[in-house]
C-alpha cells in the first residue's frame, strides 16, 4: 500500500466514523468549536492531514480514541473508555513517580550516610509494596 493509498485509507474511515456517530461535517465543527473549513478541507481531499489539535476535538466529540478515528478495529471505532482507561493507568504511574521523587529528595536531605540507611529502612516498613518481602534482607545479616 503506497503513502498516497493509506492517506485516501484514513480518510475513508474517518468519514464512516463521523457518519456513524450521527454527524455531518456542520455538527462536528461546531460540536467540537473549530472551523467547518478545517473539517471540509480534509473532508473533500483538499489536505491529506488534520493538526494534532483537530483531531484531539474532534476524538473526544465522537467519543473514540485517535486509532479509532482513522483506523477502524474490528469494523467499530475504538471506545473512548479504553483511552480513558490509558489515561488513568498513566495518571497512576505519574503518582508513584512523583512519590518517589519526593521520597527521594527527603533521603537526599538527610546529612549523615546512617540517617539516609534508617530512613529507607523506615520507608520499606511502611510500604511493603517497594520491595517483596521475599527480596528483603533480614536484619539479622
């Protein structure tokens, strides 16, 4: 499949999602605030891309995840939920790691090399779930 063949292939599938969820070009541009031009341009084969910004409103208006809006999966567009569910999953992550970091900066805080061992020694008490227990070193060693 040449460049030009996957262009005109998204193309095709972005018009069926937009039909598919009940819109016409006038609806979506004014559901998702952007110009009927921007949408048209595409539309009629006049541009062979859409910015990111574009297609970020016009995704959550049609409720479906960008692979979804040019790439249909299994003849369905993919739900905005599964993005969703990416974006709490990631949410998450970004939690733990600014966890981390502050644990980080109170241990990097901490003057003296044995105040540095106790804290982390503290630290792995109260939250079980940076080490497994089978992967501790007893005190005792």
């Amino acid at each position: 499949m040449t460049n030009r063949d996957e262009i005109e292939r998204r193309r095709e599938a972005f018009k069926q999602v937009v039909k598919s969820k009940g819109f016409n070009v006038p609806k979506l541009a004014a559901a998702a605030n952007i110009p009927r031009s921007t949408l048209y341009s595409y539309w009629r084969a006049e541009t062979d891309h859409m910015l990111g910004v574009t297609e970020s409103k016009v995704c959550e208006v049609l409720g479906v995840a960008r692979e979804g809006l040019f790439g249909l999966q299994d003849g369905t567009a993919v739900p905005a939920t599964q993005t969703e569910k990416l974006d709490e999953d990631t949410d998450e992550a970004l939690q733990q790691v600014g966890e981390i970091f502050r644990l980080f900066m109170r241990l990097k805080g901490a003057k003296k090399r044995r105040n540095r061992f106790e804290m982390i020694k503290v630290l792995l008490e109260e939250d079980e779930d940076i080490i497994p227990e089978s992967q501790r070193r007893s005190s005792s060693q």
